[in-house]
C-alpha cells in the first residue's frame, strides 16, 4: 500500500560502490512502473552516475538523493535535474579539514600505507573520509581488521558539533550540515511528493544507530532491514508478487 518505496544504495541496492546488476536494475523498473521510488546514498552524484544510474535504462518515477539528502534530483528532459543541492561553504568546508587533521592527531592515528585514491573528497554538499581510499577494491575494504572510525568520530563530534557526523559503507565517515541526514532526505519527499510518513517506506541493510541508515528512524518511516542486495531483490519481488 506504500506510495514510495525508498532504498539505500551502497549493501542494498549494490555491493558497496560497485555496479548495479541488471537483474536489480530490472526489478526496479518494474517497481518504478507502480510506485515511485527513491535512492538516498552517501555517495556523491557522479558515484551515484558510476554505479547505478548510468547502468539504468527506465526513469519514470526515479529520484536519487546522493550525499546523504543533501542533494535531490529527478530526471527529466533526459538529464538529471536538481530539486535542490545543500552546498558547504568554503569556511564550512575548511573548518570540516581541519577537525579531521586534529581528532588525527588525538587518537595518533596514520593513514595506511597503501590507500586507493582520495582519503578525505569533497562532495561539496558533504565531506567523506574513507579509511583505505574512494577507490579501494570491496575486497581489501572487507579485510580490513581493525575500525578506528568510532574513535575518530567521538573527536570529530568536539571539534564541529554543528555538523552531522555519521558512518558510511564499509570504510566511510560522511560528514553534512547539522540535521541533513537520510532523516532530513526523508522529511523532504514527504513534502515534495504531499504524502504522509505512513506512506513510504525505507530499506536498508544499515538502520543501526551510528550508521547513516538509522537517521530515517526518527521520522517514524516504516523501515525494512535487508542483509544485502539478494534480500532487497527478494523484498522488490514480494511488492511486484514475483516468485
């Protein structure tokens, strides 16, 4: 009976910043010829292009919302267009650096010798902190044995109290404006779309305090926890009653 089916990405949709697979990105265009349906990620736009929209093929009633909510778009006129876009400031954007450079130095902490691309990447609607690199293989990601990303958030949280500071993926640390959460993404559809909390849902495989998912609970949105992408496929099928 939901009017708007909102997913994850990153663990739901897909294994964390790879590809959507074509049996997914089939489901959903059924799923988007019923109910209108939201992506709300971490990831920053040109991500959420890599991996998931530039391997789509049907549009209708897909909005995408990168960045933790900081950022709407619909697709019309064959191209993305913003709804809105929650920009950081440059002041904003420095001081964001700088708590990073010293809870660092705090906790003594060291990045690893062998990273894969950028450590810290301005999204410009939101600052991420990925432990191994953006560009690290899923498979180095999952091995790796020890998590200091707690530690660095609790001195992250003295530094820029007014920001909202959440864990990510694998290895991330997303860092927004104060209050612009998947809560936040939440809280906006319904207003876009004129429905009620009642009236949506959301999937995740996440929704766990101190993780970015669990910003949608507060709102009092349905959620459905999902172990990974198989689940979410086997949840899509139970709305579109496929086998």
């Amino acid at each position: 009976m939901k009017k708007v089916i909102c997913f994850d990405l990153d663990g739901t949709l897909t294994e964390s910043k790879t590809v959507i697979t074509s049996e997914m990105a089939e489901l959903l265009a059924k799923l988007q010829k019923i109910k209108k349906v939201v992506i709300i990620g971490g990831a920053s736009f040109s991500q959420f292009q890599k991996q998931f929209t530039s391997h789509l093929n049907y549009f209708d009633n897909l909005y995408i919302m990168p960045t933790c909510g900081a950022a709407f778009f619909k697709y019309e006129n064959n191209k993305w267009t913003p709804i809105y876009q929650l920009h950081l400031s440059p002041v904003e954007k420095k001081k964001i650096y700088e708590a990073f450079d010293q809870a660092f130095v705090d906790i003594d902490y060291h990045n690893p010798e062998l990273t894969y691309g950028q450590i810290i990447e301005n999204r410009d609607t939101e600052i991420s902190f990925s432990t191994l690199g953006q560009e690290a293989p899923l498979s180095t990601r999952k091995s790796l044995k020890y998590d200091r990303r707690p530690e660095i958030i609790t001195r992250l949280k003295i530094y820029i109290p007014e920001f909202s500071i959440a864990l990510s993926g694998t290895n991330t640390i997303d860092v927004t404006r104060y209050g612009i959460d998947k809560g936040y993404a939440i809280e906006q559809l319904g207003e876009y779309f004129d429905v009620s909390i009642g009236d949506m849902v959301f999937v995740g495989d996440a929704i766990y305090e101190g993780r970015n998912d669990y910003a949608v609970v507060r709102t009092g949105i349905d959620t459905v926890l999902v172990s990974g992408p198989a689940d979410t496929q086997r949840f899509i099928k139970s709305l579109l009653v496929l086998p």
